[in-house]
C-alpha cells in the first residue's frame, strides 16, 4: 500500500492549475518516488467528481491518505506550502529515513 493517496482538481486550461500539477508531481517524485497514488481530475472533464468532492475552487489538492483528510485550495505553486499541506514538517529527516 502507498503511504499517500492524493488527489487534484484541476481545470487544464488555466496557468494556476498547470502549475500546481507539474510543483505537486515535482514534489511527489523528489520525496516520495513509487510511495504515492496521484489522482488528477479535470473538473471539466469530469464536474460529476468535482461535485461529489465539494469542489469550491480549483486548483484543490485533496490528502485522502494518511487520515485525516486534508484540502489545499488556490495557489499550489509555492513547495513549502505543499509540504506542509502533506504533513510533511521536516522532509530533510524524511529522506533521511528513506535512504536508511
């Protein structure tokens, strides 16, 4: 089992939404690589899912695991805010740990 299932809606016609696609597959593939499940979800092509997710505004980045759930809405550009947002608060000690 993958120690992160995340999800992200996104509308792929908007710069924002582009960039925190191509800063969160950055993130997940420097400090997670193969330890991750990534969902992302156009909500244009799918308003079905969008809707079911309470999706307010896009970009939202949805931590479904580990427990408990947490929502990251706007801007997701910035690494240190997603980091966060991931629950990660120390990552240097995370990789650490990987590497060990």
């Amino acid at each position: 089992m993958t120690n992160y299932w995340i999800q992200l809606f996104i509308n792929r016609n908007s710069t924002t939404s582009v960039g925190a696609e191509e800063n969160l597959n950055a993130i997940l593939k420097k400090y997670f690589p193969g330890d991750y499940q990534l969902e992302i979800i156009d909500i244009q092509e799918h308003p079905d899912k969008a809707e079911e997710a309470c999706i307010l505004a896009i970009p939202t980045l949805i931590r479904k695991w580990p427990q408990p759930e947490v929502r990251l809405i706007g801007a997701l550009t910035v690494q240190t805010r997603v980091l966060a947002g991931l629950g990660i608060a120390n990552v240097d000690h995370l990789l650490k740990q990987k590497e060990n």
